[in-house]
C-alpha cells in the first residue's frame, strides 16, 4: 500500500541526514520541515503519528514532535 | 526607498541604500556575493514509481520551444500553429505491439489517472519510454502522473511516471493499417 505522502517525503527528508549525529539529525529534519512544509503537511504527519505512525522513519517521527505545537 | 525618492525618480530597482541611492539596475556586476556557485552534496534516493507488467512503460513530461507551461499566453498566439495539441510520443516498437499508428488515438494510464491523446510515432524516445508535452490542459497531463516529488523542493516527479498506452478509438481508416512499413526488428 502506497505511503501518504507527507509520510513518505518526510522519511526521505530522513534519509539525508541519516549520516548525522541521532539529535543533529532529528534538528535538521525538523529545520527543513518548519522551514519548507506546509502547516497542513506537518498537521497531516503528526495525525500519522498519532495514529500509530507505521512506516515512518524514527528521526522524522522525532523531529515532527519536537515541532507539534502545544495543546 | 521613500515616497519621496520615488515622486523624483519614478521607480528604483533593489537594492537602494546608501551605497547605491538611486537602485541598482544591474546586480552583480563585480561579482556574485558568495562567489560562483555553493554545491551542496545530498544523498541520492531512487524514485519509488516502478514499471510493472500492468504499467510497463515510463512516461516523461516536458516542454517545447514554442510553448510554455500551461500555455495560457503562448496558446493565444499563432505559436499554436507550431503545437495544435499535445501528442504522446512512442517507439514504433512499442507502437507496433499495441497496434498503434501514427496518429491514433490512445489512452494513457497511470495507477492514478487516465486520459486520451494522439499518438506520434517517434524513435526521439528509446523503446519502453512516452512522452508528451502539458502545454494543453485539455490533455490533462497532470491527471496520469504521481503524487512523487523531490524530498528538498517537493517538485513532482514529472519525469517517472510508470504507463499503459492503448489504442483507443482508430482513426486511421483500416487499409492504411496493412500498408504501413513494417518496424525493423533489432539487428535488422
């Protein structure tokens, strides 16, 4: 089953940086998406992650959190 | 930039300061900031799109010289002479085994969308790759190809996109289908 597609850019995004340090690489990949991403694609992610979050990479999982906003 | 400034001069080009009080109608013309170019390196990641026996055929999207984009200027003027419509672009080889000759009407099928368009007999385009153009909306280009896109721009992936091509309606009258040239066979 195809990934939405907020789930599959953001596990790309994660690729990049896997290379990196784990914390410098969950604080680029939340750079890049507070940078670059629609509101709605990082509200569309964190809903996948609240949903369970199947499929998506732990770094980008871990830098979609550190940009949730609080309740 | 005040009011002022521009009630005197009428317009100003950015940057305006004090080292360049009236604009700076032509930039960099010492040189480029940060010099000629920064490269960054990024990892490589394969498109996910894969040509499978329902969909075996690539389909490339891209431009001609005489149209742009959309078309929504270039489509007013006598450039349309030069590109009336989009057509799909085929191998004769891949044409042959569908049963497709020039200027038949085909289906394009993406595992998400279809449309219908002219094909163009074309050996332009290797064997197992289509293409055509998006400069008519009524082609509805942007209706086969993917959801794909570049992980740093999120650019859609126009170039990937895994295809069916089928005759759709002939309009070619049945003899010429007889008379047409045989398409060569590898080594031929």
């Amino acid at each position: 089953m195809a990934l939405p597609p907020d789930v599959r850019l953001a596990n790309e995004i994660a690729i990049q940086f896997h290379h990196l340090p784990r914390d410098r690489s969950i604080e680029e990949i939340a750079k890049h998406m507070r940078s670059f991403w629609d509101p709605r694609m990082l509200r569309a992610l964190l809903a996948h992650i609240d949903a369970g979050g199947p499929d998506l990479d732990p770094l980008a999982a871990a830098a979609a959190e550190q940009l949730r906003q609080p309740a | 930039v005040s009011f002022d400034l521009l009630d005197k001069v009428g317009s100003v080009q950015w940057p305006c300061n004090e080292n360049a009080p009236l604009g700076t109608p032509i930039m960099h013309e010492s040189g480029f900031v940060r010099g000629k170019g920064r490269f960054m390196p990024t990892n490589y990641v394969p498109t996910k799109e894969r040509s499978t026996r329902r969909f075996p055929l690539i389909l490339t999207t891209g431009r001609i010289l005489s149209q742009y984009n959309v078309g929504a200027q270039t489509r007013r003027t006598a450039n349309v002479a030069w590109h009336p419509e989009d057509v799909l672009e085929i191998h004769p080889h891949d044409a042959e085994v569908r049963g497709i000759v020039d200027g038949d009407t085909v289906s394009l099928a993406s595992r998400v969308g279809r449309t219908s368009l002219r094909a163009r007999l074309s050996d332009r385009m290797p064997v197992g790759v289509v293409y055509t153009t998006f400069h008519h909306p009524v082609t509805g280009a942007n209706v086969v190809t993917t959801e794909h896109s570049d992980w740093a721009t999120n650019c859609p992936e126009y170039k990937v996109t895994a295809v069916q091509v089928a005759l759709a309606v002939s309009t070619v009258p049945s003899g010429r289908v007889a008379a047409a040239v045989p398409v060569p066979a590898a080594g031929n």
